[in-house]
C-alpha cells in the first residue's frame, strides 16, 4: 500500500515536472534573450558585451553606474533601441568622458544594424572608471613645413628661416623633414626646391595626404593645422 502511494507520488511528480519545465525554460531562456540582445543595442556594444551594464561579465546581478542609467530609459525586458542623444551624453561612471564618448558615438546617433563607429581598440566602457585611450598622433603632410595646406617655395624658405635666422618654429617638426632621415637640416630644405624646381623625388609619406609616418616613437608634431 505505501509503496503504492509512493508511486503514485513519484508519479504525479514526474508528471507535474514535465508540464513546468518547458514554462520554467521559457521563463528563463525568455528572459536571458531579451538580456543578450541589449549589448547589440550600444555603439560597440560587442567590446565590453554585458560587462558595459553588469558587475558581473557574463551579465546579471548588479549593474554598472551606466547599467542602472540604461535601466532608467529601457522598457523592462524589451529589446527596443534605447541608445540616443541623452544617454551619450551621460557621463555614468564619473569618468570625465560621456558615454558617447567612450562607446565612439558622442552625438548618439548610430543606430542598430550600421557599422559601428570608430577603431574599437579605443572603445573604454561607459560603467567602469577607466585611463582614456591615448591620444591619436597628430597627422601632418611631409613638406608642408609651414603647414599652409601645400608644399611650395614658402616650405622651403619656412624651413631656411627657423634653422639659420631663428624664426619661428614648424609647430610640427616632423613636416618639416621633407627628406624623412629623421633630421631637420639644410637638407630638407634643399630636398624641397630641387622636388619643386629640379624634378627631384617627392617627400615620403604621409604625402600628398594627410597621415602618419608610422613611426610613433620618432615623431615630434605637436600641431598641424591643415589637417586639423
Ligand atoms: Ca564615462
Ligand atoms: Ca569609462
Ligand atoms: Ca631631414
């Protein structure tokens, strides 16, 4: 009779198990959809995925000071596009940069589905106080050592003026080494009259274009203003 009854328990249990299981699984598997759809909804929301709004990396539990900002603006479990103009420029975490400005959209205009914005190696996460990428090296044009938009005579003569008359300095040394050895001589001055006058090479690169040498450890530009 007992062994019976605990059938019959075990029974109705099993049964009882089978109806709320697939609810439970709906329940969960529902709610952790909605959840992992959110990191798709930021600019390079794919860097930092849950750990941009969770304490926790793989999401969940308590959130980052731009998780409960988030939180603020989304509607419960929705995947409905929340990113906009007032959370960009939010700065959650307190770091000195705005959301927008760590997640590579300070306006907040990207959308869902547009390629996403900026080097993602400079992506920093909006939830956590953390150093600022560093800065990007000042792009210049080889030869233009006056920085005027155009290599011409005035470069050569700029260059002439700051090394034997102790005129004013290029504000972006490396420009001024037309020839690119790594020196700001006579020869640079000279290297642009004959590419000018005398069929001579052009500068290297960055050239005709803005750019960089990259050579970050050789370059000296503080400013170059027509490629501001
Ligand atoms: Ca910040
Ligand atoms: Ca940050
Ligand atoms: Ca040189």
């Amino acid at each position: 009779m007992l062994e019976r009854t605990e059938q019959g328990f075990r029974g109705a249990s099993l049964v009882l198990g089978m109806a709320v299981a697939p609810w439970v699984f709906v329940f969960f598997t529902g709610s952790l959809d909605a959840r992992s759809c959110r990191p798709n909804l930021i600019p390079n929301g794919g860097v930092n995925r849950c750990a941009n709004c969770h304490v926790n990396p793989r999401g969940g539990g308590r959130r980052t000071s731009f998780g409960q900002d988030v939180r603020d603006v989304v509607n419960g479990s929705s995947c409905a596009e929340f990113w906009e103009a007032e959370l960009a420029a939010l700065d959650s975490d307190g770091d000195g940069r705005t959301n927008g400005e760590e997640l590579l959209d300070p306006l907040g205009r990207w959308e869902r589905g547009e390629p996403q914005p900026g080097d993602d190696s400079r992506v920093t996460n909006p939830g956590v106080e953390d150093d600022p990428p560093p800065p990007l090296p000042t792009e210049f044009v080889r030869g233009d050592s006056n920085s005027s938009g155009a290599v011409d005579l005035s470069d050569g003569v700029f260059t002439l003026g700051f090394l034997f008359r102790s005129e004013r300095a290029p504000s972006c040394l490396e420009s001024a080494d037309a020839n690119g050895d790594g020196a700001l001589d006579i020869s640079d001055a000279v290297f642009i009259f004959l590419y000018l006058f005398a069929g001579g090479n052009e500068p290297a690169a960055p050239f005709p274009g803005c750019g960089n040498s990259g050579n970050a450890d050789r370059e000296d530009c503080e400013e170059f203003g027509a490629c501001g």
